[in-house]
C-alpha cells in the first residue's frame, strides 16, 4: 500500500495515502517502497517479540483518516 509520511504536531507518521489526501510537505512512497520498507522491519524484528504500541503516533494517525481503504472496490 502506497503511503505518506506526514509530520503533524512535531510528530512523524506514516498514513495510508489512499485513505488521506496529500498534503504540503507530504514524502509519498509507493507500493515498492512501503514494501521494501516493510521487509526490512520484518527482517529487523523476525523471531522477537513486538507487541510495541505507539499511542501517540496512532491517534494522530487517525485524525487524518478521510475515508476506509477496507471498503476500497478497486483492490
């Protein structure tokens, strides 16, 4: 999934670009980059552990949610 990497009240998050509107300063990265990224954490984190919460970062998250990607028809 596509997403933007936003900074909302000095914090940095990562949005589903689908699911926002982009923004000034916005850094968009694309389906092969998410996922390049996201391999990588995996790789970081595989056979540990994470239950890690991010309270902070999630909340600010959804603030910027405009619409569902779980209700997306195209995917």
């Amino acid at each position: 999934m596509a997403i933007r990497i936003r900074i909302i009240n000095n914090v940095t998050v990562a949005l589903c670009a689908y699911e926002t509107d982009a923004a000034e300063g916005d850094v968009y990265l694309d389906d092969a980059q998410h996922y390049a990224l996201a391999a990588k954490f995996r790789a970081d984190w595989y056979g540990k552990k994470n239950n890690i919460r991010y309270p902070r970062e999630w909340a600010l998250m959804d603030t910027q949610k405009i619409r569902d990607a779980t209700k997306r028809k195209d995917l």
